[in-house]
C-alpha cells in the first residue's frame, strides 16, 4: 500500500472515531503546547532583555560606575550587606573619571528617586525625579521631542529647568504645552524645557514617569545625600574602548580611595552584559526544566497512543484478517497502523502548535510579558510529536503485522 | 475423466490450476497433535466448478484455507496456476492471494465502515494500482454483479444479497485463477441464495474457475463436481454428467 493510502486511511480513521482520538492525542498536545508556549516566553524574553532591558538600564557601549550592582541575582546577605558599607560614588569621583580618561567617552552624573511632581494643583505621584548632568541624554539615547534638553552652563550652575517624560506631560498638562511653564518638585517650582519622546513601557512599567534636572539644581536634595550621587554614566563609541575606559576607571577609583593591590573593588562597574548575565541565569534554569516537562508530557502522551493503538488493533482484528486475505502483505499493515498512530500524534501536535501559538499571542496582549514564536520550536513540535507517534506505534503496528490471518478472520 | 497421475518432482499441466498432492496439515495442540489433513490429492482444471463436501471436522475448512493461501501445509505439495505455492513465505503468499485468489465468504467480511466501491478497491490497492484504475475497474466489477447503482452505499445500506454481490464484485476485481468461497449462502434466505448461486452459474460460464465449500447438499448440487471430505481425506471425487 502506498505511504499516501495509509495516510488518507488513517485520517478517514480519526475522523471517524472524533472522541477517541481526541483523548488519545491529548497527551501529545499537551506536551507540545507546552513546548511551544514556554519556549516563546523564554525566547521572547531573551529577545526583550537583550535588546531592550539592558539597553535602557544600561545603555549601548556604556557602564555605569555604581557603589555596589543594581540588578542581582541570588546574593547572599553577608555580600549584601558588605556592599551596603562600600562608601558611595561622590561628585569628586565622577569629576576625576570624567578628567582621567584618556578613551574618547562621554560621562553624566545620574541619581535618582521617587518622588511627586505638582502643577497648579494637578499632582502625579512615583515619579522617578532624575538629577544628571547635560550629556545623560546623548548617553541614554533620549530624543528630546519638543523643547530642548538642559545646557551644560544650567548644569553647572544647577539651573531650576526640567525636561519630562512623555507621560507625565501628558498628565500633567492636558491640552495645553508644558513648555514654559513652571512645575513644583516638593514645593520648589523648575520651568519646563523639554519632553522626552515616548519610551514605552518595561514589563508594564512606563519609561515615560520621569522628570530630569541639572543634578546640582535643588533636586540634589531629594535624590541622595550632599555630593552624592547613584552612579557615573560613561559612554565609549565602541565595544573595546568602552573596555578601556572601564580599566581606567578601574585604576583612577582604587587610586583615589586607596586600595592596595590585593584588596577588592570597593565599587561595581555595571555594564549591559552585567544585567545580561543575570537573564542569562534565570533563561539557563528554564531551559533545564522545560524539557523536561515537556518529555514527561510527551512520555504519557506516547503511551496513551500506545494503548490506544493496541485497543484499535484488538477491535480491528477482522479487518486485519479481511485486509491480508485480499493480499496485504505485512509491511502493508505495518504502515497502516504506524500512519495511524503517527498522523494521531502528528494531529495533537499540530494543535497543541496552533494553541501555543494563540496562547503566546494572547499572553503577549493580555500581560507585559513579552511572547515571541520561535520558528525552530514549530518544526521541533511537530518533528518530536510526529515522532512520538512512530515510536509509540511500532508495537501496536508489528502486533497487527503479524498477526495469522485465518484467526484473524474467525474473529466476531 | 481422471486426472493424469502426479508425483513429487512433477510438474502440473499448464491447464491445471490446482494441484493439491498429498496435501498435510497438523496442528500442535501441545498434549496432541491433531491431523486435521492426512494426504489430500485433488486436481481441479481451469474452467472447472467444484464443490467441496464433508460433514463438519472432515477438513474441509482447512483444505480451503490451504488452496487460499491463508495458511501452509505441513506435508505434500500444493501447486496453483502452474507455481508451487507450498513453501513460498508470507508476503509471497500475500501476493498469491492478490493476484491469483478471489474469495467470498459466509460473513461476507467487507468493511463496515466504507463504502461498497472502496470494499471492492481494496485488492487493487493491494495491487498497487493507481486510484484512478482502481475506481474504473472496481466499478466495471461492480456492474458485472448487477450493482452498478448501488457503488457508493454502506455494507449496512444494502441487503444480505447484494453484500454478497459486493463481496463477489471484490473477489473478481482482480480476475483472479480462481474463485473461492466458503459457503456463500450461509448467511442468505433462500430465495436470495438461489440468486446468488446464479451469479456462479454465470460467472461459471464466462470462463471463471469456481471452488465452494459447503455442506448443503441443494447448493453441491449446482456444482459440476463434488469432492466430499471424510476424517482429513477424500472420500468420494464425483463428476456430474452435464
């Protein structure tokens, strides 16, 4: 019989017993569900954390020179609290890096909190209130889309002018240009000088809640203590010199706050691979575990196939015995029957593909995880679905091959 | 008219289609050995109508299943259409059955669940025709047992008789050497019987080679010969004056 035969008959057969079918492929499409939809949130949120999680924590080509990492993973308290006792980064600190570094670099100070913003009675509160320096915005790669960014002269003398995020604009001033007009930060009032494009949102946080004035501006007060700061942004032009000026960082900070040769960095130098190397862990754990799950799944789903195979075999004895009186031989059966368990599972697989998908897609509108559908992962669901069916249908099959025709055929 | 002598190491005139020589078959029960065949010797030539006799346990449904090819003798030698079809293998049998055996049985034995024109495709499949032959052919056997308006129905949309013709319209389909059925009026009224072995008589005429199985004595009758079984042996190899 012509592998095309076996397979039409073998659909005629499923379509004819819709509900066995359905619970006998359940399994498969379970586990291929699974593998789909986990495998496009795992691959969905490696796409986002590289391309947008790091770059807008971090920045391209750029570190930030921290008192201790910002983003962590699984460290321990006595690490944590070490870290806490480190002594801060001061502006002294950012003045001598910016001095010390011979690799083309542009640096900013950054501090940040949270706090509320005012206008004429309209208050939006959890606003991340930025003080920086004039070249955050060249750092951060932040298109000023109305106005203008502050100078570095208003950055020198700590001028009281914010620039907004886009969001807060829009709350703050409804109809009516924000440019100009003066807004209060915890009572002190800033003249509006710019607003900040769109920036979107991070796992369903807004970008867009910001506010950014010159960091020796009176916002100094709400954001860290005198002559702190959070962090010393420097940004190279390229990878390899972004590693220079890190080196020189590096020296020009245990110079100045005296470490000897064997003692550690009392300072952490984050960089967008430092953030990635968080993910990178996480994304390890589950792409340890998920297939796993998946094999479990796809495991139980075989031997349902199987069983249910072997109960088809049993009930379609004499159909067998009719088939081999005609002249089937028992390669002929074989293919019937392993068509059969493989286009049942090569069935489940193509819907438990159809479901992940939709349930990716949902899940990528519904929530702020992000969701994208490897293309690999389609092929892999239905190769191993397919799969699973022969391996689950060689036993069934061979029983149904060998079976004596003339018993076969006494069969009621 | 008796058949030429045949021993072992012969070979069989090229119009004898079957040729069974002291035909075998035991079964190993385990504590005992049942001789179900103990020596059959029987000649049937193309065009011949046979009909095997023989009370029940006198081997008769063995030596169908031995000249179908469904099973292998433990002894003797069994030659059909002028090849030695005893010690072939089993996909070797199963292609002796396609192509050179055409059975109907009592229980009909179609498949319930596809239609009378698929029933009759299914030794052309076997074949490894095209669907296109396949559908052309099994029609043009479907018209030859009077269904010509029926090819697309269920078995359980048609009547026992013309189950029966279905069944036959499948056992021709691959003009095989021989027709074979095991008491094909089994399951049938009377009335309906009559026309079923009419469907015989005239296939008979056209040329085909019929051998039945049955214990009927009415429906041996319409045979041009009997051959009645007793105990794994035969007993009587009548010929009918015409």
């Amino acid at each position: 019989m012509p592998l095309f035969e076996a397979l039409r008959l073998a659909l005629q057969q499923i379509r004819a017993q819709k509900l066995k079918s359905g619970f006998s492929l359940i399994g498969v499409f379970i586990g291929v569900t699974f593998l789909i939809g986990a495998w496009s949130i795992v691959n969905g949120m490696n796409v986002y954390m590289t391309d947008k999680f790091a770059g807008t924590l971090v920045g391209v080509n750029t570190f930030h020179l921290r008192q201790r990492p910002n983003v962590n993973f699984n460290v321990d308290d006595s690490t944590w609290r070490s870290w806490r006792r480190r002594p801060r980064i001061r502006f002294a600190d950012a003045d001598a890096v910016t001095r010390g570094l011979t690799v083309p670099a542009i640096t900013a100070w950054y501090s940040e909190d949270r706090g509320t913003v005012e206008y004429k009675g309209k208050r939006a509160q959890g606003i991340t209130l930025e003080g920086t320096t004039e070249r955050y915005f060249e750092i951060m790669t932040l298109k000023i889309e109305q106005g203008r960014p502050f100078t570095s002269q208003e950055a020198k003398a700590g001028a009281t002018v914010v620039v907004l995020g886009h969001d807060l604009a829009e709350k703050l001033f409804v109809n009516l240009s924000p440019l100009g007009r003066s807004v209060r930060i915890h009572g002190i009032p800033y003249q509006v000088i710019g607003i900040v494009e769109r920036q979107g949102n991070l796992f369903g946080m807004s970008l867009d809640k910001f506010v950014v004035a010159p960091a020796l501006s009176p916002i100094q007060r709400e954001v860290n203590p005198p002559g702190v700061v959070d962090a010393v942004l420097v940004r190279a032009s390229s990878e390899p010199e972004m590693r220079e000026a890190m080196d020189q960082t590096e020296a020009i900070m245990r110079s100045r706050r005296h470490l000897r040769p064997r003692q550690d960095d009392n300072f952490a130098m984050m960089t967008s691979e430092g953030v990635l190397d968080f993910w990178n862990k996480l994304s390890r754990i589950l792409y340890a575990v998920g297939p796993g799950l998946v094999g479990i799944a796809l495991v139980v789903g075989g031997i349902v196939i199987m069983n249910i195979m072997l109960m088809a075999v049993a009930e379609r004895t004499r159909e067998i015995g009719i088939r081999k009186s005609l002249g089937a031989r028992r390669r002929d059966i074989m293919r019937q029957f392993l068509a059969e368990a493989t286009a049942l599972a090569t069935v489940g697989a193509t819907f438990g593909i159809l479901t992940g998908i939709a349930l990716s897609v949902l899940l990528q509108v519904a929530t702020p995880l992000p969701a994208s559908v490897s293309p690999f992962s389609i092929v892999l669901g239905v190769v191993v679905g397919g799969g699973v069916g022969i391996v689950a249908g060689v036993y069934p099959a061979s029983r149904a091959a060998r079976l004596d025709p003339i018993a076969a055929l006494r069969q009621e | 008219m008796i058949a030429q002598e045949f021993h072992t190491g012969d070979t069989p005139l090229p119009d004898v289609i079957i040729l069974a020589h002291k035909l075998a078959r035991e079964y190993d029960m385990g504590s005992e050995i049942v001789r179900a065949l103990r020596g059959v010797s029987v000649q049937i030539r193309r065009n011949e109508y046979v009909a095997v006799m023989g009370p029940s346990g006198s081997g008769k449904s063995t030596l169908m299943n031995l000249i179908g090819c469904l099973d292998t003798p433990t002894g003797g030698e069994y030659w059909l259409n002028g090849q030695k079809v005893s010690d072939l293998a089993d996909d070797e049998l199963a292609r002796i059955r396609n192509k050179e055996i055409g059975f109907v049985f009592q229980t009909f034995n179609l498949l319930p669940r596809a239609s009378a024109l698929h029933n009759v495709e299914l030794p052309l499949i076997y074949a490894g025709l095209g669907a296109k032959a396949r559908r052309a052919q099994a029609a043009r056997a479907l018209e030859r047992v009077g269904l010509g308006d029926r090819m697309q129905h269920k078995p359980n949309e048609l009547s026992g008789g013309q189950r029966q013709r279905v069944a036959i319209a499948r056992a021709l389909v691959n003009d095989p050497s021989i027709l074979l059925a095991d008491e094909p009026t089994g399951n049938l009224d009377s009335t309906t019987s009559q026309e079923i072995m009419q469907v015989f008589a005239d296939l008979h005429a056209q040329g085909q080679t019929v051998v039945m199985v049955t214990h009927e004595a009415d429906i041996a009758a319409r045979a041009a010969r009997v051959v009645t079984l007793r105990d794994g042996l035969v007993a009587t190899d009548q010929q009918r004056a015409a």
